[in-house]
C-alpha cells in the first residue's frame, strides 16, 4: 500500500501563493525543495470583496477571464498560501471546488471565526488542514499591547497637549509593582505576561480552566473569577477569539468592577466589548483609559463617540501588521512545507474547538 509520505516523494506538488508577496519571498518558497510546483500570479489578486466583478487589482481591470485563471490556479493547488479573508464563503468555495487541496496556511490574524463561519463539514476539515498566524503576529500585538499600558502610565496624551513642558507638575506612574491581568494566554497573551513581568509588573491571567502554572505568571484563574481580578488589575489586555463565551464577556457587569486608574487594552476580537457599556465607563472614570485595536463592526461607525474622547487611543486594526510581517510569514511557512514533505504535523494547525 502506498502511503501518503511516498506519494509526496514521487509528484511535482502545486502551492499557488493567494497573497500579495515580494518576489524574492516566492523564491525562498521555491528554493525549499524540487518537488515544488510554485505559483504566483500577483496580477490575478482579487481586490477585496471578491469575487465581485469590475474592481481594480493591480492597476488593471480585474474581469471574468482574471477570475477564472485564479480559480483555476488555486483548484489545481494542493497548499494554499492565503485566501479571499473577507468572505467564509470564498474558503467553502476553495475546499469544496478543488478535491486534491490538504492545506491552507492563512496570511491574517482571527481565521478560527472564519473557518467557524464557513460550517465545514468534520470530514472536509479532516481532509484539508488550516494554519494560522497567531504565532507569527504574538510578537507584534504584545509590543503593541506594551505600548498602550506605559501610554497612559506615563500620561501620554497630556503630556502631548502640554507643549512647555512645566517641570514637577507631572507626576508619573510606575509599571513596576502594578498588577496586569491577561485574558488567553494564547501566542498574543503569553508574550503580553513575559513583557509584563520584564517590567516588574505582578502578572494575573485568565485560562478556560485556570489550572497549573504558566511561565511569567504569578496566579491563574478561571473566567468565574474575572471580577474579582479586575478589581485589583491595574492593566487589563484582552486577547480573546470570538467564540459563544466570549462575545460581550466586557460588558457593563465587568467594566464597574474595574480600577479607576486602570487602563483596557483589547488586541483579540471587538465584539469581546460591549462598546455602549465602554462609553459610559470611560465618561464615569471607571476605566481610567482604554486602547482598542478592533471593534465590534470591524470598523467603528461613524456616530461612535469613543475616537473623540481624550482618554482613548484608537488603532485602526494594524496591531498585527509589522514591516517583518512577510519575513516571518514565509520563514513559518517554508518550515512547515519542509515539516509537510517529510510528514511531520506542522505548526500552527487550528484546534478542534476553533475549527468546529
């Protein structure tokens, strides 16, 4: 019987990269092995919202025969770098169309919502592996994470309207000694803790069990506790996926248990906030601050008061995103096409629980 590690050695394998990538990066994937069939046609990229029709891509109109190469080029694809990310649909598309695809490894953050969305079947998601990029963008988001708390900290934003600098009239907090509360301790949260702690600070976090122990953290708790360590929590960072639990989880219950100098930080999914119940603990002082990287709606409507108040900062979901971004995408990347040659389990792989 032949097994599927002699079948990799015997076949050309086709990998079409479905993301927008510098050249030299293809190469680096070509130059992993010979059996590798790589494609790349940056001038077939859909412009976001695909598969619509008449959208520039590339400086040229993106038309009905554009479309068909693409879906062409990825139903011969066995690996898949990247898809359409906007649109479950386009990744139901993509399985259900191309019979001999086994992985697709993602390029941006919060695929597990995506993949849920899509409602593979178990043996379509047995069949084809999905990769995220949580490890890749841990790095990225706990720097910025580590930005926000020491923001507000040191007074960052008045200190940026006082332009004469009056000495002595000032006075700063210190990081150290103060208590931060993690909620996950996925790639994103576990690098939040070990900054955290390089800053002194006494580190809390919040697990689905919250047993054992975990590195740079001081205790852990389950979710059942959450207002108890809010309440003591100087710095909370939130970076938490969307699932059933914790959609609204920071709502008006947990934001009256937090300090009054605290600041929240989410760099996990918006809809974790009630964004209504934020507002008005900020206008009541209870959080001190707060800085969000996502929101509810993807983007914040337009009536939404929480830009114009002085003590929130805004990021415009680009946390994750780093001028190494595609570095280290392809260096993850072309280490797992070396595990998948050799049939080893690669890294990365989504959980059960995110995938169903």
């Amino acid at each position: 019987m032949t097994t599927d590690q002699e079948m990799v050695g015997r076949r050309r394998i086709v990998v079409a990269v479905a993301a927008a990538i510098e050249p030299g990066w293809v190469s680096a994937i070509r130059a992993v092995d010979y059996r590798l069939n790589v494609r790349y046609e940056p001038r077939l990229l859909p412009a976001p919202g695909f598969p619509g029709h008449g959208k520039r891509t590339g400086g040229f109109q993106w038309s009905r025969d554009h479309e068909s190469q693409w879906r062409a080029m990825l139903a011969e694809a066995e690996i898949v770098l990247g898809w359409p990310q906007d649109n479950a649909g386009d990744l139901v598309d993509l399985v259900r169309t191309n019979t001999g695809l086994r992985w697709v490894q993602a390029t941006v953050g919060g695929v597990g919502v995506l993949v849920a969305a899509a409602g593979l079947t178990v043996q379509e998601l047995d069949r084809v592996r999905i990769a995220g990029v949580d490890g890749i963008q841990a790095g990225p988001l706990a720097e910025f994470a580590m930005f926000a708390v020491p923001a507000f900290a040191k007074g960052l934003p008045p200190l940026r309207s006082d332009s004469r600098g009056h000495s002595g009239q000032f006075p700063m907090a210190e990081l150290a000694g103060q208590t931060l509360l993690v909620l996950r301790l996925g790639p994103a949260g576990a690098e939040v803790a070990r900054l955290g702690k390089a800053f002194g600070m006494h580190v809390l976090a919040i697990t689905r069990t919250g047993n054992g122990r975990a590195p740079n953290v001081d205790r852990l708790r389950p979710a059942r506790f959450l207002g108890d360590m809010l309440a003591v929590s100087h710095a909370v960072v939130l970076a938490l996926p969307l699932t059933g639990k914790t959609r609204g989880l920071i709502g008006a219950g947990a934001i009256s248990r937090m300090r009054a100098d605290a600041v929240l930080v989410n760099i996990g999914h918006g809809t974790v906030i009630d964004e209504q119940a934020l507002v008005k603990g900020l206008g009541d002082g209870q959080p001190a601050a707060t800085v969000l990287d996502a929101f509810a709606a993807g983007t914040l409507p337009p009536e939404s008061p929480l830009p114009s108040l002085p003590n929130v900062l805004i990021s415009p979901h680009a946390a994750a995103v780093s001028r190494r971004g595609n570095e280290r995408l392809i260096a993850s990347f072309t280490a797992n096409l070396r595990r998948y040659l050799d049939g080893e389990k690669l890294v990365g792989l989504l959980r059960p629980s995110l995938r169903y």
